[in-house]
C-alpha cells in the first residue's frame, strides 16, 4: 500500500467521521425523551389481571395528564356523592365534601348527541352487554346492525368493564356512563351521548357509588 494511498483513506475516514459529528449536533433535531409520569399514575392505570376479563395497562405517556383520576377543590351547590358531568371540560366530578371532588377524564358525545340535565342511577352492571339503539343501526348499519341482537361482554366491548344506567323518572334515558375498549378516545367528543372513562376509572367509579345516586349533566359550554 503506498503512503499516498493510506493518506487519501485516512483523509476520507476523518472526513466522514467529522459529517457524522456535525449530524448529530445539527440545530432543529433536539434528542426525543421520553415524558416523565408520575408513578402514582402508572400504577393507578396499570393492567388489571384479577377482573373476568383481564385489563391491559394504559400507555400513560399518550394521555393528558389532565385527565388522570384526582382529587381537586370544586366549589359546588350540590350534595356530596352527586356525580356532575362537564361535557365542555371533558371531566366527571364526584362531589366529596368540604369543597372537594374526584375528577375522571370522560370522552363525550358529538354535537347532538349529549344529554343535559339530572337523571338516576338505576342499574349498575359489571361487564355488560351492549345493544345498539335503533337510531344507532339506522345511521351506521354496516356497524352496527351485526351487534342488534346485542354484543357480549369484553375487551372489544363499548361499554368497557362497568356501566351505570341512567334513569329519570322511571324511563331509561338511554344514556350510560360507562367503560371505553379504546382509552385514546377519552378527552374526546365521539360516541353516540354516552360518557366513556378508562376502565379503571369507571372500576373505581362504580364502587364508590351506589343505585340511587344523582347525575348532574352540564350544558356544553357551562362554565
């Protein structure tokens, strides 16, 4: 090998080891890190291996922090264990007492979809069936008209792990606040009224609150 020969390779190695550096440090492509949860969280949405049909954990770095079950000051007129729905706000309060409440993220309705007003807990369900109304089979039959006879109870199930049934006075309003089989839907407005939460919320929902509690559902845009 000639010395001009081992000069020009050692030329070319220096060359593209000094392109390799300048790649790394170019401006506008910062490192991707991965989001800090707090532990609290993971573990309050990890998977539920004890229920009938085991709940996988929720990828927590994909959801809004603001939708994690809390505890928070709520300034409210009604009487503690009184569930309000802010359809606007996208949250679930469980009135507590000395102004307070626990907050759940919710998915809500689209636009004419929502239910306002007060209703009651009538019936309370684990992993329950689902049935589309005939409103719901009518404006998407190839979805839904297959489930008409109803869906059983499951992961790919829309109703999630538990329901609670909505009444108001003695009629079924059709309105349910329920589970979700799809947990990036929470935060957002797309179901046919209903109000979805994580399973593991409406797990811990459903055990806090007993048949006869009273729902409260806000007009879109209340503050």
């Amino acid at each position: 090998m000639s010395a001009e020969f081992s000069r020009r390779a050692f030329l070319v190695t220096a060359a593209s080891a000094a392109l390799a550096g300048c790649a790394s440090a170019r401006p506008g492509m910062p490192q991707m890190m991965a989001p800090t949860v707090d532990p609290q969280f993971v573990a309050m949405y990890g998977a539920r291996p004890d229920e009938r049909f085991p709940i996988p954990a929720i990828d927590v770095t994909r959801i809004d922090p603001q939708l994690f079950r809390q505890e928070v000051a709520y300034d409210s007129f009604e009487r503690p264990g009184t569930i309000v729905v802010d359809p606007g706000a996208r949250f679930l309060y469980l009135v507590r007492e000395n102004g307070r409440a626990m907050r759940y993220g919710v998915g809500v309705g689209r636009a004419g979809y929502d239910y306002q007003g007060d209703a009651i807990i009538q019936r309370k369900a684990e992993w329950p069936r689902w049935t589309p109304t005939a409103t719901m089979i009518a404006e998407d039959p190839e979805r839904n008209l297959p489930f008409a006879g109803g869906m059983e109870p499951g992961l790919k199930n829309p109703l999630g792990a538990r329901a609670l049934y909505l009444f108001k006075n003695g009629v079924d309003t059709l309105y349910r606040i329920h589970g979700t089989n799809d947990p990036l839907s929470i935060g957002k407005s797309l179901s046919s009224g209903c109000v979805r939460l994580f399973n593991q919320d409406i797990i811990d929902l459903h055990q806090r609150v007993p048949n006869g509690t009273r729902v409260v559902v806000l007009p879109t845009g209340m503050v």
